[in-house]
C-alpha cells in the first residue's frame, strides 16, 4: 500500500519548509496538497513519510524539487481561445488609449500565457508602450520563460488556441525553430519583466491597466483567495481589468461590489 | 466543529465512453428526496460550454450543476466534474479544482476523484466505475476499498464498453457488480 500522508503530516512538511527556507505554503488549498506530495514521495521512492521529511529539511537541492514538483506548472499558449478572443476584442480596446500600459502576470509559470498576451498586444499595435510584469514564487519556471523558449512539438496545438482565439497571423513568424525547440522572438521579449514574487508574502509593486492570475487562486484557501484579491484591488487602475480561470470567481469577495464582470467571462473591471 | 453537520455518505461515480447511457438511465431512478452527495466524473471534450450539465439535468428530479471550486459538498445535489480539472475533496466537505498533469490520458481523472475523495470521506464513500474504454479508476476504486469504502463496477455484459469495468473487476478491486437498476436500488437506499 503506498504512503498517504494525513494532515498532520502535511502540516509539518509545509511547517518545516517555512521554518528551513521561507516559503509559506501552509494557505495552500490542502486537498492539491495532498495528492502533490503523496505523489512526490511515491515517485521518488521514500520507503517513510519520516524519511521523506527529514530529506526536505537537510537537501536544498531537493527542497528546489519540491518546489518544482507541487506547485503545478501545466500550461499553455493561448489556453481557453475564448477567453483570449475576449482580451483581444474587450480589454485591449479599452486600454489602448492609455499613453503607457502596465500589464502583471501574476503566477505566471513557465510564461505561455505571458507570450500569448505580448501576440495580442503586438497585433492590437500596443506592445512598443506596454510593459508585461511576469511573476511566480518559483525562480526556476521566472527562468524558463525569460529565456522564450518552448518545445517545438507544442506549437501544432499553440497554432491551433491561436487561431481559435481570432488570431489571422502566421503563428510560426512569432518564433524561430532550431531542432526540437523553438525561440520567440526579441520583439515580444523586450517588453517583458520578470521577476520572483509570492503572492503568499509579497506586496503590491505597481499600478496595473491589467492583472491577469489564472488557475492560481483554485490551490488557495479562502482566506488567503481574499488576501491576494484585496492586492489585487491595491494594485489596479481605477479602470483596471482582472483576468481569473475558467472556474475562478471574484463572486465571493468582499470586493465584489467594486468590479463589474464582463459578459459571461471571468473577467471583472474595476468600477471604483 | 460539528463532525454531524458534515454529509457522512457520498456517492462518486466516473464514467468515460459510453457511460452517458447508463447516467441517462440511472439518474431519473434515483430517488427525489435523496440525502447525499452523487459526483460524477466524466471524461469528456474540454470544449466551453459543453451541455453535459443540461443533458444530465433533464433526466434528473434532483439538481445538477458543474462544480465550482471551494464549494461545499451539499446533500441531494448532483455534481459534474468540470472538463479539463481534476476533481479533489477537502477536509471540511468542499470542492478543489487541480489542473496538474493530466492522469490516464484525463483530466478530470476518475482515479484523481476517487483517491482525494476515499482520502476524506474513508467508509461514507461508495465509487462506482462505469462503462469505458480506458484503465482509469482501477486504482482508484483499491484506494476506496483499503480505507474502508465501498466499489461497484458496472456488469461489464450492460456497459456499452466493457473495458473500464472489466479492467477493475479484474484486478480485484471491485466489491459488487451491478446493472443500472441494481444501482439505483442500492444508491436509493444509502
């Protein structure tokens, strides 16, 4: 029978992981938890739950997996195409008189969806005066999407979200291919900050026109949900739009009465 | 906190192709003043708007409505997996959603569903593992039987395919083997 830890257990690794390294995971939603780590210690073979805590104290190198390994960085260009005909065709247009424009991409991962917005904004002719904040508590994925590059096998189904989501370019002129991987381009780069930030700790850092945070909030409890939409709120423009996943909602919030949601998408605009 | 308040029983039923027919027939026998939870976790295109949902709640005298994430477990509802996330049970009795890799090729996974939901539920939770064409929820429903649920598999002669049913009933991990109406007796009388 393998190894499910209980909650107790739980609560001691993420205690021991704030305690040793900083990192507060213990507002996490538990249930996501859960799964990560009992899947963690089955694919690693820890023969105890004990073994497998005592690891993550004295290995920092392993504590960098751990990391890696629970928090979920599945993702994808474009992701819901609905969703980004709807940037393109009601939030862009919004701000676009805007003389300057930030945009945080907040929990942003391995950066697809941060490449996606840069496309719509290059193609709406708004990325020469806008900056794209891209943010996530772990350093190595910050890393991987500075760098631009992706794997070439994924670009069939990123063609495919693109085209979906209204877009008429051809979706290969945004990167250029070298063996398995592919590189987009500096254009889209260039305008590009990124940059560690745990919404757990972390403050407000900017006034934004946008924030986009999606499938980030569903592995938080709800009161760490509230704390993040309350810097969420301190970090808008009076006009500003936030963006949340397919099954997140601001429905819940205290804030609720400040933001009025665009038709059927989960995407609120700010109204005071 | 009141343990009591919190639904003890619940019903968590994965199905994948073919299993529409046999929802079809098994939610329109189930019983109008039920008392638990039934979750249903299908595979299923991940397309918006999909009318699984509508589908389901015409043949149903109970309500059925896609799972919001946070949301308490309610009794006598029917709730539908969303597409594209795995379905998890928290301790206090509400819904997490998870978008991590996908398991057995599926997202939702019925094997993620069961194990999350034996994990908080241990013996309230009956699994049910309808018709399909692929190995998921096997693992899930030994999970359910080693802390204390209770497995059924559809009779893989009624399920459109057989394979699904077949796969965990050939592992060992399956208590009873029921038609749709053996089904509804037994879930109409939890």
């Amino acid at each position: 029978m393998e190894i499910l830890i209980t909650d107790k257990q739980l609560d001691e690794v993420l205690e021991d992981v704030f305690d040793v390294y900083g990192y507060d995971f213990k507002s996490y939603a538990k249930a996501s938890m859960h799964r990560r780590i009992n899947r963690l210690i089955a694919i690693d073979k820890f023969p105890s739950f004990t073994e497998f805590r005592y690891r993550i104290r004295t290995d920092k190198n392993y504590f960098h997996r751990f990391v890696e390994e629970i928090t979920v960085n599945v993702t994808e260009m474009f992701r819901d195409p609905a969703f980004f005909t709807a940037l393109r065709t009601e939030v862009l247009p919004a701000i676009a008189t805007k003389p300057f424009i930030r945009i945080w991409h907040a929990g942003c991962s391995t950066g697809e969806e941060v490449y996606s917005t840069a496309i719509l904004l290059k193609e709406a002719n708004m990325l020469h005066k806008t900056l794209i904040y891209a943010t996530d508590l772990n350093p190595d994925v910050v890393e991987k999407a500075k760098s631009g590059i992706f794997q070439l096998d994924r670009m069939k189904q990123y063609s495919e979200n693109y085209i979906a989501s209204g877009g008429k370019a051809d979706f290969s002129s945004y990167y250029t291919a070298k063996y398995d991987r592919v590189i987009f381009n500096e254009e889209l780069k260039k305008r590009m900050i990124f940059a560690t930030h745990n919404l757990v700790s972390d403050g407000s850092f900017n006034e934004f026109q946008l924030i986009l945070c999606r499938n980030v909030l569903i592995y938080f409890d709800k009161d760490l949900q509230q704390k993040v939409f309350d810097l969420f709120d301190k970090s808008l423009d009076s006009l500003g739009f936030l963006a949340l996943g397919t099954k997140e909602t601001l429905r819940f919030s205290p804030f609720i009465g400040r933001f009025r949601q665009l038709d059927k998408m989960k995407i609120w605009r700010k109204i005071s | 906190m009141a343990q009591d308040q919190l639904n003890s029983k619940i019903v968590v039923i994965g199905g994948s192709a073919g299993s529409l027919e046999a929802l079809l027939d098994l939610l329109p026998a189930l019983r109008v003043d039920l008392d638990i939870p039934i979750v249903i976790v299908m595979h299923r295109k991940t397309a918006p708007g999909s009318p699984l949902v509508d589908v389901l709640a015409i043949k149903s005298s109970l309500p059925v409505c896609e799972v919001e994430e946070k949301e308490p477990v309610k009794n006598g509802h029917i709730y539908i997996a969303p597409a594209d996330y795995h379905l998890l049970f928290e301790a206090d009795h509400t819904f997490s959603l998870d978008v991590s890799e996908k398991v057995n090729y599926s997202r939702p996974s019925i094997d993620v569903a069961f194990e999350s939901a034996a994990e908080v539920y241990s013996d309230g939770l009956t699994g049910i593992l309808l018709s399909g064409a692929n190995a998921d929820g096997t693992h899930g429903l030994k999970v359910i039987g080693e802390l204390g649920g209770v497995t059924i598999a559809q009779d893989p002669d009624t399920a459109e395919i057989s394979y699904m049913p077949e796969h965990a009933i050939n592992n060992h991990v399956v208590h009873h083997i029921m038609n749709v109406q053996q089904l509804a007796v037994y879930i109409n009388s939890l």
